[in-house]
C-alpha cells in the first residue's frame, strides 16, 4: 500500500501530465468503491456538497467538519488512491482543516475564495500549504476562485482577470492548480490557460461544457464533476422508483456493485 506521502507526491504528477486529470467526484464509501473499480480512475475527489446532502444538510459549511472529515477519512480507508477532499473555504481556519483533513487521509484539496479580498485569500492558500509542509505531506491544493460563480453580471472580461489575477497569485502561494468553476466555452478557457498556465487550471464538467477532451487539447490539468454525478444517481434512482410504482419491474441490466 502507498503511503500518504508517495500518494500526495503520484497525485501532483497527474496534473502535469499531458492527458487532464479526470475525477469522477464521490460522496461516501460505496460511490467511492464503485468509482475505484474502474480501471481509468488514478484518484479519488470528494464533493462537499454531495456529502452535506447525503447528511441532509445545504451546502456552503452548514454540515460539521467532523462529520464531513470522518467521511473523508472513511472515503481514504476504502481505498489504495489518492483522495483530495472538498474543504468548502476552509471552515474559518483553512491551516486547522488541512491539518485534520490529512489526518483523515487526505492527500489534497479544493479550497474556493468566495471572491473574499484577494490578500485575505492568499492568506488562505498559504495557511493550507504551510500545514501540509508542517504533516510532513507535500499537499495538493486546488485553490478554487469563484471569480465567474460569484462575478454577478460584470462583464466575462472582467472575471477572466479576477480569475487570473488571483490565480497567479495562489499558485505563487504554493498551490497546484487553480479551479475555475463555470461554463467556460473555448476562448475563455484558452485565456485563462495563457494568463494562468498551461496545465495549471481546473475545471468542472456540467451541462452545456466543453469535453474533458476538448478542454485537455486547450491546456487543461484537471477536470471535475461536483455534485452533479450525485444528481445522476439519484435521477437513475427516482426514475427507476417512478417505473416501478408503474408496475415496472427492475432492469435485468443492473450491477451488483454493493
């Protein structure tokens, strides 16, 4: 089994490589085993908000980061990948969270600006890393700017330097990547990939968004799904629920995949 330290350190690597990282996100033990068992998945990504619904609570650091990290903790134990967990902003003190999400097993994580002023989200970025280099785990964090989800109705251009800006700086701050959620269609990813650098952006696959492919070929590092894979399961499942109050019966196409 790879320790924590080869994990983190395999885990960066991937978002160099020429292909993108693709991180089909979780949010409890069988989603992840599930995932794991597929041959193309190298690391495993927690979605918070996924994990506050499957506890029946609203997204935004409304579940307790004790029960949100035990979780995580089960999520790792599962598994012999990486994993990098979504720490939301950080929960008041982002250096505390990083430290007891690597006590959980976390090799990684997103933490978002909420467009909070840029030096005070330095600060964030910077307390995140100075906490793995204090565990002795060379920590992966994907520093989420929400300059385009919370750039209300100021022009794109606007948001693309927002983003960039303060991309640039939390990379300078010792962050891997940069995650720019949103619909970016190809002019702005291509520009914000030249603002920020070339397999230095995260992004995040929803309806209506270029492919993981397509954003590979623009200098993309990483993609990710967010709670919308959560949304196709339970989809899956109210449909099914729907057929059979229809007098349908199960699929036989079904996996026993728990």
């Amino acid at each position: 089994m790879s320790t924590q330290i080869e994990k983190a350190q395999s885990f960066a690597q991937l978002h160099t490589a020429p292909e993108i990282l693709r991180v089909v996100n979780v949010w409890d033990v069988v989603s992840t085993k599930a995932i794991a068992a597929l041959p193309e998945t190298k690391a495993i990504a927690t979605a918070g908000h996924s994990i506050a619904a499957t506890f029946g609570y609203e997204d935004g650091e409304n579940i307790p980061l004790d029960v949100m990290l035990d979780m995580v903790r089960r999520i790792a134990e599962a598994v012999d990948l990486p994993v990098t967990a979504d720490l939301d902003a950080g929960y008041g003190d982002a250096g505390e969270t990083v430290r007891k999400a690597i006590g959980a097993g976390a090799v990684g994580a997103n933490i978002e600006d909420r467009l909070k002023p840029l030096a005070e989200s330095v600060a964030v970025v910077e307390a995140a890393i100075a906490a793995g280099e204090a565990e002795g785990v060379p920590f992966v964090l994907n520093a989420r700017t929400d300059a385009f989800m919370r750039g209300g109705d100021r022009p794109a251009s606007e948001s693309i330097a927002d983003a960039i800006e303060r991309g640039r700086a939390f990379l300078e701050a010792g962050a891997t990547s940069v995650f720019v959620p949103g619909l970016l269609d190809a002019d702005t990813t291509r520009q914000l990939v030249e603002g920020i650098g070339d397999r230095r952006v995260s992004v995040i696959g929803i309806p209506g968004a270029l492919t993981a492919a397509e954003y590979e070929a623009l200098g993309v590092a990483r993609i990710s799904y967010g709670p919308t894979t959560q949304r196709v399961a339970l989809t899956a499942f109210q449909d099914v629920a729907k057929d059979l109050y229809a007098n349908g019966v199960i699929p036989s196409s079904i996996r026993a995949l728990n």
